[in-house]
C-alpha cells in the first residue's frame, strides 16, 4: 500500500510540475520549486522524470552574464495532438491543435447533419487525410474531441437528445472509435466554447457564463477553469425552460420553451406568417425599413434574450456574461440591439455585477475548447497514467 501511495504521489506531483510548465513556461526548476513549494531536490528530480518521457523540453535563454544562458523549461509541443471538432447544423468544423494550443491545420465544409453516418464518415475520413498529410508516428499520442449541441451522456459518449441536429441516443464516441484508433470525447459545444472564453480572459475572471443565441439557445458555465455540470450535465439548457406553457411546440416535446421566442427557424417561421421569408438577414432587412411585423419580431426576440441573461446572472451570479452564436456573432444589427436593451431586463440589484462581452473566439471557439478540454482531461490523468 505504501509503494501504492507514493507512486501516486509522484504522479501527482508529475502532473502539478508538467502544468505549471505549460502555463508559465518558459520556467527554471528554482521558479518551479517555487511556485509549486516543492524542495529543489524533488522538482529537479520531477523535471528529468518530464524530460525523459517527452513531454518538456529544454530551453537555452541568454542571461545578464555575459556568454552564459540560463536552461529553462518548456512543454514538447509535438507531444500531444488535439483533434478539436464542431457539429454544427449542415457544417462541421476540425482543427488540429497540438500540446501548446497551436493549429497545425483546419477544416470546415457542408455536410448532411440530419445523418448521424454521413457525419462519422467525414469526421473519420478527414481526420485521416489530415494525419496522412502531416505524417505523424503511429506512436503519437492523439485525442479527439468532438462539440454538439444537445444533450451529452460524456462518460459513454450518447448524444442523448439534440434538437438541432434531431438527433436522439446516438452512440457517438462508440461509432466514431470504430473507425478511428484514438480515444474519443464527446461533449456539449456551448461547454468547450465557455473553456475557449475563459482562457482567453487568462483568470481575469473565477467565474464566466456563456450564452448562445442561434440555432438553439443555451449557456455554459466555468468556474475556476471547470466546466458546471450539475448532477448529470444537464446544466445550462435554459433554452428548454418553459416561458409559456401553451406556447410554441418546440422539437424537445414541450411547449413555449424559451428558445422558441429567440432561436433563427423559430424567427423565420413567425415571419413567414406576414411574407415569404427564408433568412434572419431578411427580417433584419423589413425591421430597418421600419416594417411593424419584422419589429415586433426582432424587439420580442430582444426581450427574451433580456431574460436569458438574466435567468443566467440570477442563478449563477457570474463576474462577466458572454454573449455567442450566430445571432450574435453573424448579424451586427441584432448583437448592437441587445448590448443596448439587455438592462431593461435585469433584475436591479443585480444590474452592476457583471460585465457583458461579445465573443472572443468566434467561429474557433468550440474547436479551441475541444483542444483545451483535452490537455485539461491529460493532465489531470496524467497521475493515472503508468510507467
């Protein structure tokens, strides 16, 4: 038992070592020492440990003495490879990102996302060519993840339910590990586009909320660098809670959700009933001539989107507020219309303790957070893994 423990306990410490190298490195093993209050002794002992399995490497850095340079430490960054990938509404997105955050290549093109086998088929066959292309090692550690909107089981990888795609229990890291060697993750999109936020505000923040007004309408929330799940990761679907009862059925089954007053097809059907419309871009067209039917529409879909924030702030009381999607992030009329009408729906009290932002990342984020997501989940494994 003791063996037990103190292997452990190196790994452990390995894993602490091996993160504060890729979050400060370039680093000396006296700051590491340091900022981990590790003795000198077992931090240099860790830091060879790293550096004889590959996963930092030595960096030469000219001091104040002349003729001297100093050796300092940095993560291998051909180390680890990231598969980051989006499932969108008839578009997928793939990045490849390696152990630092870099993008090696990235991919996005039109697929027939209402096929869950179409959509495993490309994802495969790309990730593929993008390796055949790159010609990495067949002992090269590689991990997939893969961002959806929906309803995500993450330990067995079932999309459980996702009103987007109308997907329902689809096994999809069980069929997608099938057609590739690699460990697969699946997750909630709007999660690993939160984790891309909240590293690029680099712990501005202990707590940021994310909304996404698109296609759907859902949130994220990250508290101190981790993703609020609730009990069974449900947390976040604000989109399905019930505004009106006797509302709008909504393709989860219930009626009057908040995401039928918001979401894009929602917007077009309503303005259909007026004229032939077949894009948010026309609405937006009709509202700035001042066309009663298309303001009542986009100032409706204002005031819920009000509401969304303010559900959010009042349950989770976070420091910003992150607003994302494509109506957000595609159309400038409605993103200016909301950062001017959202106070007039907030609770008062609440109304001066958060900052609202627009999206940092964009359309990379749910890519970004996938390749985040996976460094996270290595590290904090790291002390699981064996000799």
């Amino acid at each position: 038992m003791l063996i037990k423990n103190q292997d452990y306990l190196r790994r452990r410490n390995q894993s602490l070592v091996l993160k504060m190298v890729l979050e400060h490195g370039p680093i000396s093993r006296a700051e590491i020492a340091k900022k981990t209050m590790m003795s000198p002794t077992s931090a240099s002992r860790i830091v060879t440990s790293l550096l004889k399995e590959g996963l930092i490497r030595e960096k030469k850095i000219s001091t104040s003495q002349v003729g001297r340079k100093a050796i300092y430490f940095v993560p291998n960054e051909d180390y680890f490879i990231s598969f980051g990938v989006e499932i969108d509404v008839n578009r997928i997105s793939i990045g490849m990102i390696n152990f630092v955050g870099e993008w090696l290549e990235a991919k996005s093109f039109y697929c027939d996302t209402a096929s869950s086998e179409s959509v495993i088929n490309v994802i495969s066959d790309t990730i593929h060519d993008m390796l055949k292309r790159q010609k990495f090692s067949e002992s090269k550690i590689i991990r997939i993840c893969v961002g959806l909107p929906g309803i995500i089981d993450i330990e067995s990888g079932v999309v459980q339910a996702s009103a987007q795609l109308n997907w329902r229990d689809i096994p999809l890291k069980k069929l997608l590990e099938a057609r590739l060697p690699y460990e697969v993750q699946i997750e909630n999109e709007l999660n690993l586009k939160a984790l891309a936020e909240y590293e690029a505000f680099q712990s501005t923040y202990g707590t940021v909320a994310i909304i996404g007004f698109g296609k759907g309408v859902g949130s994220s929330v990250i508290v101190n660098g981790d993703i609020f799940r609730g009990a069974h990761n449900y947390s976040g679907e604000i989109g399905h809670t019930t505004v009106d009862p006797y509302g709008v059925y909504c393709p989860c089954g219930n009626f009057g959700c908040l995401q039928t007053y918001i979401a894009e097809q929602f917007l077009i059907s309503e303005a259909s009933k007026t004229r032939t419309i077949n894009s948010v871009n026309e609405i937006i067209r009709y509202y700035e001539r001042d066309e009663k039917w298309a303001q009542n529409i986009i100032d409706k879909a204002l005031i819920y989107m009000g509401v969304a924030i303010n559900n959010v702030v009042c349950t989770y009381n976070p420091e910003v507020v992150v607003l994302s999607g494509s109506l957000i992030e595609n159309y400038s009329t409605i993103r200016d219309l909301i950062l001017e009408t959202y106070k007039e729906n907030i609770w008062k009290p609440l109304l001066d303790s958060f900052e609202l932002k627009i999206t940092n990342t964009r359309n990379k984020g749910v890519v970004m957070g996938a390749a985040l997501n996976l460094q996270q989940h290595f590290i904090d494994n790291f002390d699981e893994k064996g000799d």
